[in-house]
C-alpha cells in the first residue's frame, strides 16, 4: 500500500499518532493506493511562534504602500480569521493520553454524518474490582444516548449532552457502553466533536469526525491516450510558433485532443480536427488563459505545453500517464524542457498570526523517489511541461491577478493540496525564434509587475517574508 500522509485543509479523519504516552490529532486524506512511499519527508507541526526568515528574504511589509498599511494589515487579519474558521477543526486539537488508563474508546475514525446518528465502537472499562462502578461521557455538537438498561444499570442524561452510566456489575455496565450512540445535532459538512470519558480520576478525550461524505466523481480512462489525456496552451502573439507546435502534436499523436486560449490582440482562426480555440479578451494574462483553458478540459488528465514548445520522439505522454495511474495520490507530474527539469522545493513555516509566514523556494531540491520510478522524484513544482489531475488541478486553480511571470505561485497556492513529482525522461524541445519587440513588452516583467506579486503575496498567501533561491 502507498501510504502518505498529506496536510489537506478538507478534514477526512483525526489520525493519533502515539509516542509513549502522548498522542496528536492531525488531519490528512484517507486513501485507496498501490506503491509505498517512504515517510522520510519531514512533518512540521503548526507553529504558534514567529517563523525565521531565510537569508536573503525580501520582508514583504516593506512593498507595501506606506498610506495604506494599516488598512491592509487589518483587512488581512480579518480574512485570516475567516480563512481559520472554515479550515481549523477540534480535530486539530493536541490531546494526551494518561497512563495506564482502564478506558478504552475509539482513537481513528469513528465518522458519523452531520445531524445523523451511530454507536461508538469500542467503549468498554476496564477496572479491578470496586463495590460500584461510574463512567461520565460528555460532547458538546451532539447528544449521547444509550438502550434501555438493565435493572442493575442506572443511565442518567440519555439524549442530553452528558451520559452517567451507574452499575456494581462491570460487566453489565460495558453491556451498555458498547450501545452508547452519538448523534450529531449540528449541521456542517466538514467538522467533529470532542467526548470526554470519565472514571473516578481517570480522564479520555477522543474525537469523533462529522464529515458529510462525497458523491465520487470518476473519470472514464477508455481504451487510447486520446480518452486519457487534453493537450492545454495558452497563445499570445505567436501564432507561428504555435502552428509549429500544433504541427509536431498531430506528428506524433493524430487524434488527442487540442485546448487553445487565446487572448490576442488580432485573433486568428486555427482550425484543424480536434482544436478547441477559445479567444479571450485581449491580453489577459498567462493564468487567466489557463484558467480557461484547463476549464475546458474533460478528460482524467491534462498536459500543458508553452505555445513555443516542440514535440519530439522523447514526447511521450504515456509514460507520465503509466506514473500517474501507478501512483494515484499524485496530481501533477512534470518532465523536462530541453533536457532542463527546473523543479524545486517550497519551505514553509506558519509563524506568527499577526505577521504571517516564512516562504523559502529552493531551486533545484528535490525530496525523494517515487517507488518504481527511479528517474521521478518528488518535488514542490516542476517545469512548465507537466501531466496534472484535472479536478486536482481545476481546485487550486491559477490566479488571474498574474498575468506575466507566474510559474511558481500557482504551486505555492497549491502547497499542501497537490502532490508534485518531476520525472527527467520524458522530455518536450523548445523552439529557437527569437522575441518579437512587441512581444517581449508584455512577457518581460516591470518593476510594478515584482511590486505587485509581493504585495499579494502579504495579503492573499498571509506572508511574512518570501525567498527566491
């Protein structure tokens, strides 16, 4: 089985991690998978402190516009707040568990559906003989209730918060401990609760996950790679290259499926069998033409190419798509351009809430092999020349504030959502014409367009300090 633990934002399940006597609650996907990855990557808890700037980091607060600083500053930390309450859970919550405990109770997943009901499995004490015996479980999102006891069982606050359980007999009292039911009585589709089981000094917390479960969405793979994968670009100001590129697709792969965002400033027809051309208002931007162009898409896969790249023996989408489909936790997989890769890592640290977090990219870091693969590697974001998961892809998103350069951000929104790997022998060509004047006007970035990523950085990422390594 391939088992990786992934920081998601969504809460499937609280998972206890137990060292010694202490277990953490952490939120992570539960998954169906095949290869096993090694848990070497580190695991980084939340910070409550300032996070440490790397040397050479650009302090992001010194970008801002001096007259509206504190204005920024409190619109951030009011959308902060906002961001918290749809994100955190007390499922996030650090619990301990006392030693020697004659409780037991359910540590991972127990998940009940908002506003409906279900038995907590594995409610049971064990304790050495006593003339009575008490347990106290209280919740605070539901209500707890239990059967209808025996003589010998008295059972206070069935239907309430806070369920007594009284007998002298240890064993008819686990009778009705393993028919205690918790029923959530707030709706929300993504959330838990915590219980707190008690016995003379003994006292258990453990979470239930109220999670409202999805409707699977399933791609049809059928039998060609023209079922399995959309080609995806984005054209401006070079039609040219972008025929040379279409002409060496159809060179290589005759029927797959073409996508072509266009924001022109005199759009030209490209036809041809199984083109899609959609034009834009002119000039939009990279991320706004890949927003459309990826929005379009159908098929389980997608990969997008630069309208100046160049098919050649070594394009082959097969491979990217054997890798995806053997490792299906992965959602983007990149190759390389001209022999270059370009991938890297993204070391992030939450700091401190008021001033934000530390971002560091660090070029050229890769994490470690993909099992089976040992020409692919991990990474935080790849080169301009990736195989990706549609819905994976389509839920992140590419911001269309940037409209230049802006390869790295969309993986820097991605952090933590989508699980990159960089594999070195699948490989495009790039071609060699030279930048028009007019061209390079808008693709070269102005001091205002560095300005500009900066500040939305600050605001948008809740940032403290960037690097660019």
């Amino acid at each position: 089985m391939f088992a990786f633990d992934r920081w998601k934002l969504q809460v499937v399940s609280a998972v206890c991690v137990i060292v010694v006597t202490t277990s953490y609650f952490i939120l992570t996907r539960d998954v169906i998978t095949t290869p096993k990855l090694s848990s070497s990557l580190p695991t980084h808890l939340p910070s409550s402190g300032p996070c440490t700037c790397a040397a050479g980091s650009r302090l992001l607060k010194e970008h801002l516009p001096k007259d509206q600083y504190e204005e920024l500053v409190q619109r951030r930390t009011k959308e902060f707040q906002q961001y918290k309450a749809r994100t955190t859970s007390v499922l996030s919550k650090l619990l301990f568990a006392l030693p020697n405990s004659p409780l037991q109770y359910p540590i991972q997943g127990y998940t009940v559906q908002p506003l409906s009901s279900s038995v907590i499995p594995g409610l049971q004490l064990h304790a050495g003989k006593r003339s009575s015996y008490k347990v106290v479980l209280k919740v605070s999102k539901g209500i707890l209730t239990t059967d209808i006891p025996p003589a010998e069982v008295t059972v206070e606050g069935s239907g309430e918060k806070e369920l007594i359980i009284k007998s002298r007999s240890l064993e008819l009292l686990n009778d009705v401990l393993v028919k205690v039911s918790y029923t959530s009585t707030v709706y929300h589709i993504n959330t838990g609760d915590l219980v707190t089981f008690q016995f003379e000094n003994h006292e258990a917390v453990f979470a239930i996950a109220i999670k409202q479960p999805h409707v699977p969405v399933l791609y049809d793979m059928g039998t060609d790679i023209s079922s399995q994968v959309t080609i995806a670009t984005k054209t401006f100001l070079r039609y040219e290259q972008l025929k040379v590129l279409l002409d060496s697709i159809r060179k290589f792969y005759s029927t797959i499926k073409v996508i072509v965002a266009d924001d022109n400033f005199e759009p030209e027809h490209i036809t041809g069998e199984n083109i899609q051309h959609y034009i834009m208002p002119p000039a939009q931007g990279w991320f706004a033409g890949r927003n459309l162009a990826v929005s379009q898409v159908t098929t389980k896969y997608f990969l997008w190419v630069d309208d100046d790249f160049l098919f050649t023996e070594k394009t082959k989408i097969e491979k990217l798509v054997e890798v995806m489909e053997a490792v299906p936790e992965l959602d983007v997989v990149g190759g390389s351009v001209k022999q270059n890769q370009f991938y890297f890592s993204l070391i992030y640290e939450e700091g401190e809430e008021t001033e934000g977090g530390c971002l560091y990219r660090k070029s050229n870091k890769k994490l470690h092999s993909v099992p089976g693969y040992p020409q692919c590697f991990l990474a935080s974001g790849v080169v301009n020349f990736f195989l990706a998961r549609t819905d994976a892809v389509q839920r992140v998103g590419f911001d269309p504030k940037l409209q230049r350069i802006a390869h790295s951000e969309f993986f820097m929104d991605g952090l933590g959502y989508l699980l990159v790997a960089t594999c070195g022998d699948v490989s495009i060509d790039h071609q060699h014409v030279a930048r028009s004047a007019r061209y390079r006007k808008f693709r070269n970035p102005r001091k205002d367009d560095s300005e500009f990523k900066l500040q939305l950085h600050f605001f948008k990422n809740h940032l403290k300090c960037i690097k660019y390594g």
